[in-house]
C-alpha cells in the first residue's frame, strides 16, 4: 500500500552535519526523515521556497527536457529501505505508456516537486523507519533510551565528559521510570 506524503522541511541535522527531508503522511502524523545530500537538499529547499536559481540547477534542466519531449512525472514512490538506505522509483508517462526508473530519493522528491507530481511512501518503508505522535509511551523510552546510549557513547568518544556525565544521568532517570511503571 502506498501511502501519500508531502514534503514538511529540509533541516540541518546538527548532531551528524548532514541534511534530512522530513516527508510526513498527514493521516496518521508520522514523519519520514531521509538523509540528502547537500546539493539536493538545495535544490528540495528552494523549489520549497519558490526560489528560482539564476540557472537551471540540474532537476530544473531535467524538468525542462521532460517538458520539452512531452513526459510527465506522475509519482514518485519511495520504495524500499535496505541497509539505512532509500530507494525510489520516479513514474515517468508519455503517450499512455507509463515506466518507473529508479532513482535516489531526494533526486526524485526535488523532481517531483518541480513537476508537481504526488510524492508515496511503500507502508513497509513507513513501518520500518517512521516516527510517530502515535508511538505507545513504552516505544518512545525505548527509542529515547536507545538514542541517549548511542549519544553516550559519540560524548565519551570525542572526550566531552561533562555531556557523558549528564547523558548518563538520564539514562539512569529514564530506567528508573522505566522500573517504576512495571513494578
């Protein structure tokens, strides 16, 4: 099943310096993050914006000759998650005849944005990497605990021991609650 999504924002993940697209489905309030690189993350977030560059950045050049060969983009599906990486399939239509190329994801989400063509998520991508408002409390201590000991273990790494220490304090918090709700 697919499941439709619109693009929420390109941020700056701060913690690792790279880019993400945050696509969220809007009917059950789960977002998707996915990591880009820098120059597609340019290219998603000015054509977000409504900023035309002074040139044709590359989706525009192959916006342009889609147009001029009369092929329309009729979706863009992420579709697969294999290994921490993204697959999609771009549906290109010309003449009733209808093909999906595979292509990165952010090339085909900048792509879809410039054609103004739908943008799916496969559920089975959405099971396996989405983050929910809808998540039981227990899953979100879990995945908080889980994101606290890997922050643990980067803090101890580069040697910043004043954040070990705080992060280690709640970790500890976080168990004890933990205890505290099951016994």
């Amino acid at each position: 099943m697919l499941v439709r999504v619109k693009v929420e924002r390109v941020t700056l993940d701060t913690a690792t310096s790279r880019f993400v697209v945050i696509l969220k489905d809007e009917k059950l309030n789960r977002w998707l993050p996915i990591v880009v690189g820098s120059t597609e993350a340019q290219a998603i977030a000015l054509q977000l914006e409504n900023i035309a560059p002074p040139r044709p950045l590359t989706h525009d050049l192959i916006k342009n000759l889609l147009d001029s060969i009369h092929v329309k983009v009729s979706r863009v599906v992420v579709n697969d998650l294999r290994e921490n990486t993204y697959f999609a399939l771009v549906g290109l239509q010309s003449n009733g005849d209808v093909k999906n190329i595979d292509a990165r994801p952010s090339d085909g989400i900048a792509l879809a944005l410039r054609m103004k063509a739908p943008i799916y998520v496969e559920e089975e991508v959405m099971r396996k990497a989405a983050i929910s408002d809808q998540q039981p409390a227990e899953e979100k201590d879990i995945d908080k605990l889980e994101q606290l000991t890997v922050d643990l273990q980067k803090a101890v790494q580069d040697e910043r021991y004043e954040d070990a220490a705080r992060i280690r304090d709640e970790i500890k918090e976080l168990k004890g609650a933990a205890r505290d709700k099951s016994g």
